[in-house]
C-alpha cells in the first residue's frame, strides 16, 4: 500500500509512490510521525536524512578591522575543524 502524507502519496526521487515496509505497520505510520521520519531517513538518506553542521565561532575582533594574515588564520582553522567530524 502506498504510503501518504497530508493526505498525498509520499513519491521518491524518481516520482514513484514509496511503500510502506514491512517493518512499519500502517496503523504506526500513521498514528506516530516518529516512524514515519525514521522510514523517510532510512529509505531516503539525501533527502530526508540528518545532516551535520559545523560549528561556527564569532572572533573578538570584527573582519573590518583584521589583516588578510588574521582573515587568512581564521578560515584555516575553521576549514581544520570542519574535516575533523
């Protein structure tokens, strides 16, 4: 059966109606949105799957006021931490 949502069938990427698994009974689908997210995460990672953020920090002294070397330092150690995780 496919599955709906708002009252639409649910399409993947290619325009065809997702079904719900086996795994996932309608009535829970239905009735829990969780186990609708985690169908949607686990069957469509790109689109409906978590993403990681970096994290960002504000420097003390405003990028008007910096020298290119300061600017240049900044970017590389937020580009370093980035690649970490």
């Amino acid at each position: 059966k496919p599955l709906f949502l708002d009252g639409r069938p649910v399409l993947d990427d290619d325009g065809k109606p997702v079904y719900i698994e086996e795994i996932i009974e309608e009535s829970t689908v239905e009735t829990d949105w969780r186990a609708l997210a985690w169908l949607l995460e686990r069957r469509f990672p790109r689109r409906w799957g978590r993403r990681n953020y970096l994290e960002a920090s504000v420097t003390e002294k405003p990028v008007e006021e910096m020298t290119d070397a300061e600017i240049d330092a900044e970017l590389t150690e937020i580009l370093e931490k980035g690649n970490e995780g």
